[in-house]
C-alpha cells in the first residue's frame, strides 16, 4: 500500500519511540533527530510515489484518494513538522521539555495531518482531525507547571471541543438526508436540484466546525490566547499546520460534496462574511497588541480572510484556486522563520513582548534579518513571496467579481503594514535593553538564511512557484 506509507511510517515510528522512551528514557534530543529523520523519510517515499493521469485514485471504495494536490499538502505538513520539530530543538533549552514523547507527538499530528489531505469521506475525515486535535490538545498544554500554558490548553480544549460537535453534527444532517458519508456520493445525490433545509442546516454545521481550524471570525476566541500560551514551536505548527488543514478540507469538502449550484448559493454568502470579518478583525485587532506571539495570532487570523477569498473566487471563475496554494507557500515560508527566531531569542530574552526585542539588529544581526524579511512578507511588501501571495489572491477577487472582498482586503493590509513594521522598527531603529549577544547555532543560521532567501528569491521569480502550483493542480 504505497499510497499510505507515509502514514503508517509515521504512525509506527512514532510508537516505537513511545516505547523507548518508556522503558529505555533515552535523551530527548535523541528522539528529536530521530524524529527528522522518520519526517524526511515520509518526505521522500510520498514525493515518489506516482500519482496516476486520473482525477484521483480511489482505495479502500472511494474514503482515501491520492491526487497531486494531495501530494502536494502531504509535502506540505511534512516539512512544517520537519521545522516545528527543528524550532523544538533550538530552543531555550531550560524549557526544553525532559520527556521525549514532546518531539513524538509532532510525529502523530503529521500522519493525521497526512490522512487528510487524502480524505474523501466524512468518517476518514473526522478520524484524522481528532488525531491531530487531541495531539495538539496535549502538545499546546504540555508546560504543566506554567499557568499560562494551562490555561491556553484548557481553552483549546473547550472550543476545540465544541467544534468537533458542530461537525459531528453536520456530518450527521447530511448522511441522513443523502444517505452517503464519501464526498462524491454525497454530491451525486445532491444533483442539481434545490438543497433541502436540513442539508443546508448540515453544511452550515460543517462550516462552523472547520471554520475552528482556521481561526476565522466568529470562530477565532481560541488562537490569542493559545497562541501565547503554548511553546513556541507548538504555536508554530498551530498556525501553518493546523491552518492548512482546516483549508485542504474546505476544498475538499465544497467543491466535491457541496459542488452543486444550489450548494454554492448556500455556502458563498457564508464564505464571503467569514473572510470579510477575519480581514478586518485580524489586522485592526493585531495594531494594540505589544505581545508578539499574540500580534503573529491575529495577524493569522486576517490571513485566513485572505485565503478564503481564494475558495471564493474559484467557484465564480474556476482556475483561481492557485492562489491558495500560492498563498499557503508564501505563509509557510514567512511563519515559520518568524518563530523560528523566536524560539531562538527565547534564550537570552525573557519575554514575547515587542519592546525586549527593541535593538535586536546590534546582538544578532542574521535573527533580526530574518524576523525583518518575514515579517515583511506576511505585510506582503515587495520584492518578498508575500507579494506575490497578495497580490494572487487580489487578483483573483478582482476577476471573479469579488469588488467589496478586493477593497476590504486592501484596507486589512494596510492595516497589516502598521503593526509589521512596528516590529522591524523596534529591532533596527530602538536602543537594545541589552546588549547581551544572543547565540544562534550555525544549523539554525543556515535554516534561517534559506527561508530567508527563497523569500526573496520566489518574490524576484514568481513564475518558478506558479509553475510549481500549476503542475500540483493538474
């Protein structure tokens, strides 16, 4: 069974390494390298494993399909999780955890994670994103004696909760009504004919429950206060991981289940409100904030509103889709260098507030490069991929006929430019409340300087990453 190898890779590594480290308590950074080198394998058995000249190859009746988009997501959370569980490693190392099953749990968040990219069916679906949920409910918490992090676990939990219970039910309304839980069943017996009530009822359910996942408005009160609370490399996983999920089964979900006239009709207006509100929530809510784990929570929630513009756009002019995948690329690259620098500063300053970062430039010059150019991306500032991702997304809100969403997103980032340069301004053109030289390892050096480059270097050739989607979308 090539096609979910990696999965079971992941799964069983992270299951013998549960076992070591029960019974033979190994150092934990052990396991961490071990942990990269089990995700680097996934990386390479799922980059060669061919994907049939189909639409999608269907095993086990139609619940799992292997497409290049699935493919392409696979990859995806497998090098998020390659650089989370780098991120772990290169912390502060007094909160290091002593435990090693922290760097195992990142393994079963990315086969869950994996898992879904591929669903094709409601059951197979809901399985996955427990396993990544309930793995994230014990990583975001897994600081016991920090208050904070408690309390950012116990919130997760609640609302995480109570999302898997708006699915669950949506999930139930419409297996009842179409008799189907597999996606393309469930848009065959819808056809083209009107959605019953209970249907719409269903879909709307399923929206709220994924819309938890991508921290859109209303469904956002989570993501501050855990992005804060959890360890930085958990945060990080949090709002490119978990985020690309919840949007892989948007897609999934609307355009095949909910792929009818009718459904668009339904589920558009919803979409449209989500992201207008995340746009503007996300960036006017991020300008107050002087924690910058938390800015970097809300500045997540306004792009969320972003992507969802993408959904939209493909239903009215098909094709832009693209710039989804754009986007996620740009956000990945962008994100997680920001935290990764985070996690590195951690161990010299002791805070997350904006002005400890004041002066940055004078004790290491390669992390606040770093910061800088990341956060200039997320403000979408040319010559970064930011740009890029922006301005795909604008352009596709402009050719499908999204004017109020093209002009609420123009007004969310300049709002976004505030609060991102007030960061680059505190670390180049603020006095340092230290000089106390902050240590980076050459490994992390190294790792920043790629992100940093392909940032600059997919802002200066875009054409080679919108050939890349292109070909992941054929």
């Amino acid at each position: 069974m090539p096609w979910i190898a990696p999965e079971i890779l992941l799964t069983a590594l992270a299951c013998v390494l549960l076992l070591v480290e029960a019974f033979a308590k190994p150092c934990p950074r052990l396991i961490g390298f071990v942990t990269l080198a089990g995700i680097f394998a996934a990386i390479g058995i799922t980059i060669a494993t061919p994907i049939a000249s189909e639409f999608y190859v269907a095993p086990w009746g139609g619940l799992y399909c292997l497409d290049r988009p699935a493919q392409f997501f696979k990859v995806f959370f497998l090098v998020t999780a390659a650089l989370v569980t780098w991120i772990s490693l290169a912390a502060d190392e007094e909160s290091l955890p002593n435990r090693g099953e922290f760097f195992v749990f990142p393994l079963l968040t990315a086969a869950g994670l994996c898992l879904l990219a591929s669903t094709m069916d409601f059951m197979v679906l809901f399985v996955a994103l427990e396993l990544v949920t309930i793995s994230f409910y014990i990583l975001v918490a897994y600081q016991r004696t920090n208050a904070i992090a408690l309390e950012a676990g116990v919130k997760y939990l609640i609302l995480g909760a109570l999302s898997s219970a708006f699915l669950v039910m949506g999930i139930a309304y419409t297996f009842g009504i179409t008799g189907s839980t597999q996606f393309v069943e469930i848009g065959r017996a819808i056809g083209h004919g009107p959605l019953p009530l209970g249907l719409k009822f269903g879909l709307l359910l399923i929206i709220f429950g994924l819309g938890f996942k991508v921290a859109a408005v209303p469904f956002h009160l989570w993501a501050p206060d855990v992005y804060q609370g959890a360890p930085t490399s958990i945060t990080a996983f949090l709002s490119v991981g978990s985020k690309a999920a919840g949007f892989i089964l948007l897609m999934r979900v609307l355009y095949t289940a909910f792929g009818s006239a009718a459904a668009f009709a339904t589920w558009i207006p919803m979409l449209s409100v989500l992201a207008a509100l995340s746009m503007l929530l996300g960036n006017l809510a991020a300008i107050p904030q002087r924690n910058l784990k938390r800015l970097l929570a809300y500045s997540s929630i306004g792009h969320s509103g972003f992507m969802l513009i993408g959904i939209i756009a493909q239903i009215r002019t098909p094709g832009l889709a693209i710039s989804v995948f754009i986007y996620l690329i740009t956000y990945l690259l962008a994100n997680l260098a920001a935290f990764l620098v985070i996690a590195v500063a951690s161990k010299t300053i002791r805070g997350e507030q904006i002005h400890q970062y004041a002066g940055l430039w004078q004790r290491s010059p390669v992390l606040a490069a770093s910061l800088a150019i990341a956060l200039v991306s997320l403000a979408g500032i040319p010559p970064t991929i930011g740009f890029i991702g922006k301005l795909s997304i604008f352009g596709a809100a402009w050719q499908s006929g999204l004017y109020p969403l093209f002009w609420i997103g123009v007004v969310s980032a300049v709002a976004g430019l505030y609060y991102y340069l007030g960061v680059v301004k505190a670390m180049f053109w603020s006095e340092p409340l230290d000089n106390t030289p902050i240590p980076a390892c050459l490994c992390t050096k190294a790792l920043l300087l790629v992100l940093s480059g392909l940032t600059l270097l997919l802002g200066f050739w875009p054409q080679g990453l919108q050939h890349l989607v292109r070909i992941v979308q054929s």
